[in-house]
C-alpha cells in the first residue's frame, strides 16, 4: 500500500520487509534495496498521472544515468520502513531525484541521489524535459539531502580480472524494453569477495543492455571499494558499479 504524506515536497510509503527480500543474515538484500527505491518514484510517477502508461504514449522516458547510495544500516526482517523520494532540481534534460529509507522511530538507514536523462523514445535521444512534466512536478521540488555527492560520472578502471560472460535474460528486462537498473547491480554485487559488506554505491549507466545482449564483467576490487565494469563485445560499456566497502 502506498500513501502521500502530508508535506507537499515529498512522496513517501511504507512497507515491512519480507522474508523474500533477505539475505542469509535476515538482513534486506542490496537488489531489494534498490527496488524499494524504484518502485517509490514509479509509484510517486503513477500518482501523479505520468507514470508508465503516460509515457508510452508520449514516447518519452525517464532513463536512470546515475545512482550514489549510502547505506547506514540494512533494515532486518519483518522491520517496519518508511521509503521517500523527491526531485530537487531540472537543468535541460536531466532530472535529479533524492531518496530515503527510514526506520519506525524516524532514524535513516539509506540515503540516495540520482540523476535522470529525460528521453525522446523514438528517436533514442535526450530531450529538453517538457512543460507538462515540469508543471505536474512543481508542487514536488524541495530542497535536495544535505552533504556532497560524488560526479554523476564513474570512473572505469584501466585493469581487472575479466569474470565468465552474463547473458540478459527475460527476468532481467523492465517495461522499458532494457535490463532494469537494479538487475545491474544484482550481476556486479556476485563478483564480491565473501567478506566484502557494501556501504554505499555509485553507479553509472552507460548503455541500455536489452534482451540476448552479453555482459563481459571486469573485477576491480580494492581496500576500499570494488569495481564491476559490466561491458559488451565491442568495446561497450553497459554500467559501471562501484561497491563501497563499509
């Protein structure tokens, strides 16, 4: 069930995490997490009446570019979570978009920015984001999340341990056609060492794999954080996904 909160600045639902969204440690998995993100702005998106429908119509779309997620705890099993997102800011043909995730008493678990390319779908290329979109949305834009955030940009290191191909497979694909941003992370997050704990993430999506594509993963792993450039077969690169070692 998903609910408008009382501020106009902010959309917001609340959930309870399933036994279906967690790891072996009872905690809510990295793949889970994300997808409380997505579905909270689709969700916000659909209330509004510009949601899924809308833009096929008008053959437009909201393209993920970027995430930066910070992760302050994992919510557990059976725990009730609040999850909320607003934009803060237009500029041309990008859209940027703050998210939390917060615990019954109010306390933040999760804390993420976005930034989102509005795309003219039939001729596969960035947009100025239209008037209507503005105006359905000028009731919505407060203030973004306090702090820094990193470039929208990810770098993709020079070397790495090139892992076994992935092939985009039907679970992978959103209604959008393409592989489905969490499903990125999903592949990268395998590549793992087993004692890695994710704190937070950055990544950068490049190019829409879509249905029969392969993925050539590259592994990068450091003190701090590891990389996973997901690549195609000609040079490509599908998504960078920085992991962030707590």
């Amino acid at each position: 069930m998903h609910i408008r909160v009382e501020r106009k600045d902010m959309y917001q639902f609340k959930s309870r995490v399933r036994y279906s969204e967690i790891n072996s440690e009872q905690q809510l998995t990295l793949p889970a997490l994300l997808d409380y993100l997505q579905d909270c702005c689709t969700f916000e998106s659909e209330e509004l009446g510009i949601g899924v429908d809308y833009l096929a119509r008008e053959h437009v779309a909201w393209v993920l570019s970027s995430w930066e997620i910070r992760i302050a705890r994992y919510p557990k099993m059976g725990e009730e979570i609040s999850v909320s997102t607003w934009p803060y800011d237009f500029k041309g043909f990008y859209g940027y978009r703050n998210f939390q995730i917060k615990d019954e008493n109010g306390a933040e678990l999760v804390r993420a920015n976005s930034v989102w390319v509005f795309m003219d779908t039939e001729r596969m290329r960035p947009v100025k984001i239209s008037d209507h979109m503005i105006k359905v949305y000028r009731d919505e834009i407060t203030g973004g999340l306090s702090g820094e955030w990193g470039d929208r940009k990810v770098a993709a290191p020079d070397d790495g341990e090139k892992k076994e191909p992935v092939r985009v497979a039907r679970f992978h694909i959103d209604t959008n056609h393409h592989m489905n941003n969490g499903k990125y992370v999903l592949v990268a997050e395998e590549f793992l060492p087993d004692d890695f704990v994710v704190g937070g993430l950055r990544v950068e999506y490049r190019k829409a794999a879509v249905l029969g594509d392969t993925l050539y993963p590259v592994v990068t792993v450091g003190e701090q954080s590891a990389t996973v450039v997901l690549g195609g077969e000609a040079d490509e690169v599908y998504a960078v996904v920085q992991f962030l070692r707590r």
